[in-house]
C-alpha cells in the first residue's frame, strides 16, 4: 500500500513538473526556462526536481519519449485485417479515436511541442512512429497487387499529412470531436483528397 502512494505522488510530481514546461515553454520557449523557473510554477524545490531530472533537457527529453511510448502502445493494437475491411466511410477504427482521445487528453503540451515554440525532435519522433507503424501494418496485409508508387514515398505522404491534420486541429481548438477526427483522418487516407474534397475526373 505504501508503494502506491510513493508511486502515484511520483507520478502526480512529475505531471506537475511538466504541466510547468508547458506552460513556460508557451511563456517564452525552450530556451529562456531556467529550472528555478520550473520549481517555482510546479511548487517544489530544486531538491525534488533533480530526484527525477538531471537538467531541463533530461525533463524535455523524457517528457517527449513518454508521449511518445504512450502513442505506440495506441498504434500497436491496430489491426491491419480490420484496417482493410473497415467500412470507413461510417465508422472510423477505433483505436484511431482512441490516439485523437489520447491528444485531446494532453492537448496542451502536445500543442506546444508541435508548434514554433517546440523541439523540431519532437515531429520527428512522432512521424518515425507513424512511419514505423505503417510500414509493419502495409507489411502484414496480403495484398497481391504491387504499389502504384515507391512505398517509401506513400508512407512519407501519409505520415506528414497525418501529422499536419493534428496540428491544424489543435490549432484550431479541437472544435471536431475525436471520433468525427478519427473519421475525417481515415476517409482522407483511405479514399483519397479528390474524392473526399468531391472532385470528380471528367
């Protein structure tokens, strides 16, 4: 019993740490926290800090890799057979909600680090994801018919679009809900820009 309190007042710390680096990081970027900065807006003392974080770079660090362990354990119960069978225009795959639920939950900080005031390593981190996820997915689909594009050039397209609709979408206030996001997500990768913008080849 006692360990569940240690651990979960370990927890609660360091969602305060990082709340305080989101709102430092949206003050004045990155580079102007200092940690006393840090310990001030999070109520703690420096003492505390360092029990968890070796500097603030440690902090941003392992701040970003939670989120980011957090996302893949998302992707990983995708399915690719339901990928595939998926009546997408009705109902989007559930675990894609779930992902959309799961940044609508850390909005705030993800919207930082997505945005001017963030770390470039982090979009990186957050496409090598998705690329990973997609590649491993594509992977275990039995598709007979080849690629009509070199894949490694659709996984690009797909990841990078992937990621500027979350961004525009966190931008934007979140006015959509998860699901209708994980839908609009699915319909743009599934059934093509021009068809879901009503384009139609004449």
């Amino acid at each position: 019993m006692g360990n569940s309190k240690t651990d979960r007042r370990i927890i609660r710390t360091k969602r305060f740490i990082r709340d305080a680096l989101t709102e430092l990081m949206e003050e004045k970027g990155f580079e102007g926290v200092t940690v006393r900065d840090l310990t001030n807006k999070a109520d703690i003392n420096r003492g505390t800090f360092y029990l968890h974080y070796q500097d603030k770079y440690d902090l941003l660090e392992k701040s970003e890799n939670e989120v980011i362990q957090e996302i893949k354990e998302f992707i990983k119960k995708a399915n690719p057979n339901e990928i595939v069978s998926a009546n997408l225009k009705e109902q989007p795959l559930p675990f894609i909600i779930t992902l959309f639920e799961y940044i609508q939950e850390n909005a705030r900080f993800m919207q930082v680090m997505l945005g001017p005031k963030g770390n470039p390593g982090f979009h990186l981190k957050i496409k090598e994801v998705m690329k990973t996820n997609m590649l491993e997915k594509l992977e275990l689909i039995d598709n007979k018919t080849p690629p009509l594009v070199p894949l490694e050039h659709l996984i690009s397209y797909v990841t990078s679009a992937h990621l500027g609709v979350i961004q525009h979408w966190l931008e934007q206030g979140m006015k959509q809900s998860p699901g209708e996001m994980a839908l609009t997500l699915a319909s743009m990768t599934f059934l093509g820009p021009a068809y879901v913008a009503g384009i139609k080849r004449t």
